[in-house]
C-alpha cells in the first residue's frame, strides 16, 4: 500500500519539477538574449566609429594634399617669377601637383558611399575640374607668352584653390559631426537597451513568483479535484479500476469490492488470475487486457460474471493510460452491468420485429390483388410473434355460416370446434370464450378473437388459440386488432376496386357495358372463332333524330329515351349477347355463335322492330326510329376493325333515308379503303405543294362588273389526277386535317387578294368550318394575316354555313362577333337549307346571304317566281341585308333573280371557278363579264359540282 501512494507521490510531483525547470531555462534564455544585444549593439557602434574614422582620416590627407598643392603652386610661381625656373619647367611642376591632388580625391569618391554624396562633394568636383581645364591654358602661356603672361596665370590658378580648400575644409567638418551624433545616438539605444534588460530580468523575477503562487493554488485544487473525483468513483455504480504494465490493479472503486466480494487490500498489487473466477472468464480478461498494453487499441469486452445474486451481464470498456511519451503504462477498465439493458433490448427488438412484420403485411395488403395470400401471411406473423399455439382467418358471407378461410398451428383435421365459436362471438360481440380467462372445466387451450371489418360491414374474425390457458395481455391484443384492421382496410380496398371496376366497365345511365368492355368481349368472341365454327355479327345502332329531341324536350327527355331504348334492346337479343352503349346515342348489340347469316339479319330487324312504337317520357310521347349497320364475320379480325365496319354500314343507312338496315359489304370495304388512302394521301398533300386554290367571280347584275371572288380548293392527286373538295373534305374532317388546310387557304388566299388590288380591289369570299369558329386563335391570325399583306378589313367576307353555326351557337357566335369587330364581312352561306335561318339571321352579325342553289333551281325556265323564294328575298330585302345567289346557270334564273331584287350572282352562265392567272385576266378586262350560253345538263364541271365546300366546310350533314 504504501509502495502504491509513494508512487502516486512521485506522479503528482513530476509536473511541478518539470514546470520549476522550464521557468529557469526561460529566465536564463532571456537575460542572456539581453546581455547578446548589448554586445552587438557595442560592436555595431565601435564598427560604425572605426568607418567614420576612417572618413575623417582619409579627408585630413586630402585637405593636407589641397595645402600641399597651393603652396606648391605658389612657390613655383615665384620661382618663376624671379628667373629661377622657366615657365615650361614651372607648368610642369604645378602639372605633377595637379595630377596628384586629383588622383587621392578619384580614391576618396570610390570609397565614398552613395548616401554621402551631397552639394560639398559635387562642388570640389568641379573646382577639380575647371583647374584642370586652367592647368591647360597655363601650359600654352608658358609656351608662347613669355614669364610674364605666365605669372598672372599662375597667380589666377592660386585664387582659384582657395575656395577648394575650403570645401576640404567644410566636408571634413560635416563629417565629423556625423560621427558625433551617431556616436551618441548608439550611446543612447545602448542606455535603453541596457535598462530594458535590468527591467526585463526584474520583470522575470515578479513573473516567476506568481507562477509559483498559481502553481501551488492548482497544485491544491487538483488535490481536491482528485479527493472529489475519488469519492465520484466510490459512489459510481460502475466498476471502476487501473491496472499497471503488470496488469495488477492499481486502483479499484466500491463497486469493484461490492461485486468481487473482496477488499482492496485483497485487490491491490494482484492480477486478474489470481481472483477467484471461471478459468474462461479470466482467460478472456487477461487476454483482453494484455491486448490493449500492448497494441494501445481500446477494446469493449462483455461477459457474464457469475454473482451472489446470479449471473449478470457485463460490458467493460477497456484504454490505454499512456506516459508523456505516450507508451501504453497501464490500463484503465469502466464496467457496467447491463443485464437489465439486455433484456430491454430484446424486448425492444422482439416488439419492432413485430412492427416491422406488421408494416410488411400493410405494404403487401396496398400492392395485393387477392386477399388469401395476405390471410396466410396475417396468421404466420401472430404465430411467429406470439406464444399460441395457432392462428386461424373466419369469415363469412351472410352473418351465419362460418369457415375457416386460412389457418396455422392446427392440422386440417384438429382444427377444434371453438374455433368457429370464438370466431362467430368475436364477429357478433357476443364475447362468449372471445377473450377471457378459462375455467378449469374448460380444455387446454382458450380462444381469443377480434372482428375484422370493412366500410361496408363484417368481414370475419381473427382468432388465435392461448396455450397454456390465459387472457392476451394488452401489448398482445393490440399486436391482434393490428393485424384484423390490416385484413379489414385489404379487404375493404379490394371490394371498392371490384365494385369500380364494374362501374368503369358500365354505362352510368343505362347500365349496360360501355366502350371497354365492349370491345373485350368482342376481341374474346372473334378469339374463339379460331377454336369453334360459326359467326360473330355486330350491330350498330344510332338513334334517328335524337339531337332534334334532346334539344327541343331537354336533356332529362333525351336521357330518358336512352333509358327506354336500352330495355327494349335488352327484350330483344338472347341471354348471351352483350348490349353497349357506345356513346351519346349510338349502342352496339353483340352476338357470337350465329349459324348463318341471315340469323343476324333477323336479330337486327327485331331491334329495327322494337323501336318503332311510342316511347312516353315525362309527359310526352315521342316517336323515333333508329338506322343499324350490320357487320358478321366468320373468321378472326380486330375488334376495332370489326366495329368501324358496322359504324360505316350505320352511316349509308342514315344516308339512305334512316330507319332502316345495311350490311358492310365489299362496296363498303372499297369505300373504306378508298378513304383511308386518301387521308394517307391527304397527310402528305400539305407538303408536297399538291393543294391549289380557284376562283369564281360574284358579278353585278346591272354591268357585269366583278364585285368579288370566293375561293374553291382543289387537290392535285398524284394518282387521281384534280379532286374537288367533295372527293376529301369529309376524310379531311374525319382525320382533323381540316384545320391545317384551312389555315393554309386563307394565307395564300390572302396573298393574291393583295396581288389583285391594283386591278379593281375585289372582295374576297373565304369559307370557315365549324372547328375553325371553334379555334380561339382564329381572330388573332387573321388580324395578323390581314396586316401582313396590308389588305383592309372590309376587302374579306368570311362565310359560314348555319349547319357549322349549329354545331356549338354560343360558341360560334362570340368567335363571329369577335371577327365583326374586326372589321371583316361576315355572309350566311347556303341559306335555306337548314332548320331555322331566318332566327339565326337575328341572333347573328351577319351582313350578307348566300342563297344557296337549290333556292335558285326553283326558278323554272319561264321565270316564274317561286313563292318560298321571293318571300325569302323580300324579307332579307327589308332586313336591309345584301344578297349573292349562287349557282346561276341560266338566262332565265338570272332574269327571275333581278325582277326580285338581287344584285350580284356568281355560277357557270358568267365563269367557271378559274385559276389565280384567269382570275387576274377578268379583273384587267373593264368591260367586266356577260352572260354566257349555259353549259349541257351532263357536261363535267356543272356549277353545283364546281361550287362544292371550299376548306373548312362540313361535310353535308346528316339527315338528322
């Protein structure tokens, strides 16, 4: 014991040695940093005054040269003078003085550093310089003036030295008091320097003092961390202790000794396999210990230490205590009991093993398409999780009789009668043996259930069997209604989505199958075809005059009917066929397994038959009839195909009087054909340039002036050769292309127009279709075409027949309203042939009529006025609208169309539709044109062929 506190002794002394050590080695580096500058500063100043010396020194013998050299000089001009000397040999004397005096000054200036340079030096340059330029002129007068002339220039040189000598004498004074000033200020930093230090050294002694107090203050609060520390570990519920290089323990809290049993004095200074302990154990501890002195790595070791009070689970954590090297010393070892965290833990992970299971089962029960996989996976997951012994799925379908729909646990054939009874209690909320505890009379196993239920009611029952007897604890019932409410929600999605999709197979108003379904079953039907003989027909009906119906009675009557028509069909075809509602007014019957094909044609005149009687609908006894197309097949084709045959047939029955039966034919298949190359042909029309416009003049009565001309398409066929717009633009509408070919007629349209203004300016007659008013960009283009050509507003008359105005009136008259304010003429083509012109007249901004050519045959050859017609022309007349009558062919209906008041007339007795080139030659021809001779009753090219719907124009509507 003693051994272990002096150790700790020495531990807690080493840091305040090493720290008393570093103060010292800090306070001699200082002052002996302190006594370095001084010795350098001293040696910098003795070099600084040996330079300066030197300077002083070397301009001494200078001035001593500049003394030398006027004496010499002086001298030499009285020897001169007094005969002594010749003037050469006295120019020579002073020459060598000269050049002496010169050369120790060229020494000096080398030496001399840049800084020094000042007016001084610059100045005995050039003195140094003009006796030079002097000394020359000396020698000439030695040579050619005589003593005489030499002495006044030798007593001018000696007036000349004086002022040298005392810039000598001047620079030599300025440097010494440079180097008196230095020497002093070297002194002072010296004096400064020396101070600093002695207060440096003084400041080192304050510094250490305090550190030593600070030292001695944390020496006392570590003492008394270390006291707290120590009581923390005593009281600290885990195992605390350190072991040295020989793995003997060095220190052990209270807990070690509450658990081990042992003192510290049993512990201290002994090894692990020397306590008392399963050999295992302490083989893994001395092996983990010596692991971790001897890699440095911390380790976490757990184990079960068998106790007084039973085996505990134990987690130790084991580190390296290191020394100011950081060479593993020691270990440090934290234990903690973890038994009851164990448990918690597997208590935890058994409870998200069960969540976990239980959102598989709900993520399978939103994927799934069938309920008995997810049964069989709902009964595992309880036997899994929970300790029964077996799991079963009740249902039911009417409340009463049970089954058991999946099960676990229990064979097929000892699956206990009770099962069903706690099933049917669970079900009904009875509780009878649903969830209780047993009596002893009761048998091995008790039952427990919960409902499973759906939005639309009781599904079944979940049920599991309890072995040994018990009551499910709570955590366990919930786990149970978890798992019913999973099957309940599965269950109930299952029946929504079989519920909606035998609705998205079914007509909402009549009940019968719609389109989808429709063509399932008729794929199925012609599928079998080439399994089994015989024939598949079906029958398209449409239902004659129902817009007339629905728009006059209200849309309740219209549905209504539909409702009707639907049951009769239903009273006519046999059990097996299927009856659709195609869409709007139209149904489709299908039937399979006909024998011949007159057994088709017999089903479609009873559904013909059935229809001919009086429907009543809410107060009003209606009467139609409906036109059905007939397709059989006896070989396998498309469905789609096989409809659009029977689709086509309908459409000749409507255009051959309605109320009546057609059969697809080959006539019909060429036709069909026949449209589809054309649409194919009509695509690439655009493109290939194949499209051009003609033009038919609209002349005034009175002179045959042309007042305006409309323009006809035409189509170049490649194969065909010039197709009129009867021939395509029914195929053009049907595809959508109509729009695109609109948009290109009434740009080119437009361009020539322009082209003609020079000509008379006529006004040009273009033609809108129904979707062109449906257009919202159809205003915005033609205010930009019209402004890209520069054509005025008025210059264009857009035509519209009252069948595109019908097809959406609200509709086309905002988009006509919009075009009137723009300023462009709005005409009511074909007037007369449609339902109710005259109210259009009103409801429309219309400025001009068509009268369309059937109006105009009614004129006979005698002229004689039709009533209808010159009642329409006097009505338009006090309507204050213009009129154009077209088809003109006659002499006669032009003189019939005069007496009633009509002015501008276009058809064949003035021109044929020509082209741009022709139109353009008519316009140039003042004389305007005169009626011509009618063409022959047969010939090709007659005005109603020629004047057919330009582009954008319906196709003739159908007879409803």
């Amino acid at each position: 014991m003693r051994t272990h506190r002096s150790g700790e002794s020495r531990e807690r002394a080493a840091p305040r040695r090493r720290l008393v050590w570093s103060l010292a080695l800090i306070v001699v580096a200082l002052i002996g940093s302190a006594a370095l500058s001084l010795t350098l500063l001293d040696a910098v100043q003795q070099q600084d005054s040996l330079r300066h010396e030197a300077d002083l020194a070397q301009l001494e013998r200078l001035s001593g040269i500049a003394d030398a050299y006027t004496l010499t000089v002086a001298r030499t001009v009285a020897d001169a003078e007094r005969g002594r000397l010749t003037p050469e040999q006295a120019a020579e004397d002073i020459a060598l003085a000269q050049a002496d005096a010169g050369a120790r000054w060229r020494d000096f200036r080398e030496d001399l550093e840049p800084s020094r340079e000042g007016p001084l030096v610059e100045e005995i340059d050039a003195r140094l310089a003009a006796t030079d330029a002097w000394l020359d002129d000396l020698r000439a007068l030695a040579q050619q003036g005589g003593p005489a002339a030499f002495v006044d220039g030798a007593d001018t040189l000696a007036d000349e030295l004086a002022p040298l000598g005392t810039a000598l004498a001047q620079l030599r004074g300025a440097y010494r008091a440079e180097a008196g000033a230095q020497a002093r200020e070297a002194s002072a930093a010296f004096d400064r320097l020396e101070t600093a230090a002695v207060g440096l050294v003084a400041a080192l002694g304050v510094v250490v003092l305090v550190l030593v107090a600070r030292l001695e203050r944390a020496r006392r609060i570590s003492a008394r961390r270390a006291q707290r520390l120590k009581a923390l570990l005593d009281d600290s519920p885990d195992l605390v202790a350190r072991f040295d290089a020989g793995l003997r323990h060095r220190y052990v809290n209270e807990a070690v000794v509450a658990v081990t049993g042992r003192s510290r004095a049993e512990l201290l200074g002994h090894t692990i396999t020397e306590q008392e302990l399963p050999p295992a154990l302490t083989t893994r501890w001395q092996e983990a210990l010596a692991d971790v002195l001897a890699t440095g790595e911390p380790r976490t070791l757990e184990v079960e230490l068998p106790t007084v009070g039973g085996p505990r689970a134990l987690q130790t954590r084991l580190v390296a205590e290191r020394d100011t090297r950081g060479a593993p010393v020691g270990v440090l070892a934290v234990t903690r009991d973890v038994t009851a965290l164990r448990s918690a833990r597997e208590a935890l992970q058994s409870g998200l093993d069960q969540q976990r299971r239980l959102a598989d089962l709900a993520a399978i029960g939103v994927a799934i398409d069938a309920l008995d996989p997810l049964l069989e996976d709902a009964v595992a997951l309880l036997t899994d999780t929970l300790e029964i012994a077996g799991a079963a799925v009740v249902t039911t379908a009417d409340g009463n009789a049970l089954h058991v729909r999946a099960r676990r646990g229990w064979a097929a054939e000892a699956v206990p009668g009770e099962v069903l009874d706690a099933g049917r209690a669970a079900l009904h909320g009875t509780g009878e043996g649903a969830d209780r505890e047993p009596t002893a009379t009761e048998p091995a196993s008790a039952m427990a259930g919960t409902p499973i239920r759906t939005p639309h009611g009781a599904y079944g029952a979940l049920v599991v069997g309890l072995m040994p007897p018990r009551a499910l604890n709570g955590e366990d019932r919930l786990l149970l209604e978890a798992v019913a409410d999973v099957l309940g929600a599965t269950a109930g999605r299952l029946e929504a989505q079989a519920s909606l999709r035998e609705r998205s197979l079914r007509d909402p108003l009549t009940g019968l199958a719609n389109r989808t379904l429709l063509l399932d079953r008729t794929q199925l039907a012609l599928d079998r075809l080439s399994r089994v003989e015989g024939r598949v027909a079906v029958a398209f009906l449409d239902v004659d005059d129902f817009k007339l119906i629905n728009d006059g009675l209200g849309h309740d009557v219209g549905d209504a009917l539909l409702v009707e028509v639907a049951a009769r069909l239903a009273s006519i075809v046999r059990p097996g066929d299927t009856i659709a509602r195609f869409g709007g007014d139209e149904f489709v019957v299908l039937c399979e397994g006909l024998d011949a094909h007159d057994d088709a044609t017999r089903l479609a005149s009873r559904l013909l038959e059935s229809m001919r009687g009086t429907f009543s609908l809410d107060g009003h006894l209606v009467r139609v009839t409906v036109s059905i197309g007939l397709a059989v097949v006896t070989d396998r084709v498309a469905a789609g195909e096989l409809l659009r045959w029977a689709d086509t047939a309908m459409y000749r029955a409507k255009a051959r009087g309605r109320a009546r039966i057609e059969v697809f034919d080959d006539t019909l298949r060429d036709d069909v054909e026949r449209r589809l190359g054309l649409r194919s042909g009509l695509e690439r029309a655009l493109e290939r340039g194949e499209l051009r416009l003609a033009y038919q003049p609209q002349v005034a009565i009175a002179d045959g002036q042309v007042l305006g001309a409309e323009a006809l398409l035409r189509w170049q066929h490649p194969d065909h050769g010039e197709l009129e717009p009867a021939a395509f633009l029914a195929v053009a509408e049907d595809s959508g292309l109509i729009s695109a070919i609109g948009r290109w007629v009434r740009r080119e349209a437009i361009a020539q127009a322009v082209r003609w203004q020079p000509l008379g300016a006529p006004q040009l007659s273009l033609n809108l279709s129904s979707r062109d008013l449906e257009d919202e960009g159809l205003v915005d283009e033609l205010a930009g075409l019209l402004a890209e050509h520069g054509l005025a507003p008025p210059q264009l008359c857009l035509e519209v027949t009252e069948n595109a105005v019908l097809r959406d009136l609200a509709s086309a008259q905002r988009a006509l309203e919009a075009l009137a304010e723009l300023g462009v003429v709005i005409a009511l083509d074909d007037f007369g042939t449609g339902y109710s012109s005259l109210r259009h007249l009103h409801e429309l901004p219309v400025a001009l009529v068509k009268i369309d050519s059937t109006f105009v045959q009614r004129l006979d050859a005698t002229g004689r006025h039709d009533p209808l017609v010159a009642g329409a022309f006097a009505l338009l007349s006090r309507m204050g609208l213009r009129t154009v009558a077209e088809g003109v062919e006659t002499r006669a209906q032009l003189d019939a169309l005069a007496d009633l008041g009509c002015t501008i007339v276009q058809g064949f007795l003035f021109s044929p539709p020509v082209s741009p080139e022709a139109m353009g030659a008519i316009l140039a021809d003042p004389r305007g044109l005169a009626p011509t001779s009618p063409p022959s009753s047969g010939a090709e090219g007659s005005s109603r062929g020629a004047e057919e719907p330009p582009p954008g124009a319906d196709p003739q509507p159908s007879p409803e």
